[in-house]
C-alpha cells in the first residue's frame, strides 16, 4: 500500500504504472517508439499534443473509412518521419491499436478501421493530464541491464513480459525465448535475494500448451490464479475450450 519505487519493466501501455499510488513510478519497455511517445506526452501541454495529433490526422485524411491515407501514413513513418505523433495516429489506425514490427523495424499492421474519436480524445486527455502530475520517469533498456542497487524493502517491481506460451506481436521474431524467460526468472530470484518485492503477470497454461519452467519456478513464491475472461476482444480465438491459466507471482 505504501511504496516509495516502483518499477515497471515491461510497461507497454503503461497502464499499470499510471494507476500506482508510489512516490516516485519508473517506465521501462525496450520499444524505443512507446517510450519517446510517453515522454513527449510528458512533455508538451496536454492541449498542444492533440492538436499535433490532429495535425497528422488532417494531413493525412485519416478516418475509420480511410485505408489508403493510413497506408500512406504507414509508408511514411516507415521511410524515417517518427515523430511521436506519427507513431500515435499509427496505433490509433491499425489493427486492434496494436504494435508490430517487422526485422527491419517497419511498423507492418494492417489497416483497422479506427479513429482519433471523441471518445478516444477525452481518455488522451485525462491520460496525458495524470502523466504530467505523477513523478514518473520512462526508461529504454534491456530488462537485463537494470540496476536496482538502490532500490529497497519499501520498494516494487513489477513484470508483465511476453508470454512464452502465447503468440502476440511482441513474441514474432524471436522476441520472446526459453532463455529470456530463464533470465527474467533469475532476475526475480535476485531481487528477492535482496529482500525487495516484486510481482509477476503470467499464464501457466495457454490453448493446450503449459510453461512447466514458470511453474516449477514459481512454488518458491505466492500464486494466485486469476480468473478473467477476454471474451469481449473481438479479436479473441472462436474456440474458447482451450482453458488459459493466468497467474499473478508474488513474494509477498
């Protein structure tokens, strides 16, 4: 309830870290894009930054109708133009607002029929606004290459890394193997050796498959299985027998 750190290694949307009540909240993701984007939205007046992002979306005649102008916005953030705002219009048009990068770092997201909405713009708003108020800190490296050393038993790590089991995006291109996955463990193994709390969003079993590693690894610690359901992703498997077996690790 009381933390003075918290660390997010593997923030992506950052929506974890911006709800977290710590003192001081530190970002990491090793996506260069996601980290310029949250600092710029740091950065710039919250009213600036949506005109900026409709500046590209009048540019480009974007729309939930407009395919072409979302490719040509795709072509020309993948020929250098990557300005956070380019890369923002990107997620809010593509598919599902994921992200997805090809061996060449070339964003490779089809087209998704969606929009900087009114809707959209009142949750930028109220985010971008917390982002500003918050002591929060963004960060761009390798989860291996952290240093903790000043971090303390007031303190709180948080992972939520890719999914060893799963296939999403960020899994393609070797993005997430057995090794890292043994490095993370090891690197959890660590911070508790130094008596610091850290906790750990994972699945145990996904569509047939089972990550025994994570399993055996995690009896040294507390388990508590999560019971959610995604049903209302519209992107979400048709066959929804195969049982997914989502667990939150922690010591303490």
């Amino acid at each position: 309830k009381e933390i003075n750190y918290f660390l997010d290694i593997f923030c992506g949307g950052c929506n974890v870290s911006i709800n977290s009540n710590a003192k001081t909240i530190l970002c990491n993701d090793k996506e260069s894009e996601i980290i310029n984007l949250f600092r710029s939205i740091k950065r710039i007046d919250t009213s600036e930054c949506i005109k900026l992002i409709k500046s590209i979306i009048e540019d480009f005649d974007l729309s939930k109708e407009n395919e072409e102008g979302y490719k040509n916005l795709r072509k020309y953030f993948n020929e250098g133009h990557r300005d956070w705002n380019i890369f923002y219009n990107l997620v809010v048009h593509s598919f599902n607002n994921q992200i997805r990068f090809n061996s060449k770092k070339e964003f490779n997201l089809p087209f998704g029929f969606r929009t900087f909405n009114a809707q959209l713009q009142d949750k930028f708003y109220v985010f971008a606004e917390t982002l500003k108020q918050k002591d929060i800190s963004f960060f761009n490296e390798n989860f291996k290459d952290i240093c903790i050393d000043d971090f303390t038993a007031k303190d709180l790590i948080y992972c939520d890394p890719p999914y060893l089991i799963t296939t999403a995006s960020y899994n393609e291109n070797n993005g997430w193997n057995i090794n890292n996955e043994q490095d993370l463990l090891n690197f959890l193994d660590y911070v508790n050796s130094k008596n610091i709390k850290f906790a750990l969003s994972n699945v145990f079993e996904n569509k047939g498959k089972s990550n025994d590693i994570l399993k055996k690894w995690a009896t040294k610690y507390n388990i508590h299985y999560l019971n959610n359901s995604y049903s209302n992703c519209n992107y979400q498997i048709k066959n929804r027998v195969n049982k997914t077996i989502e667990v939150l690790i922690t010591n303490y």
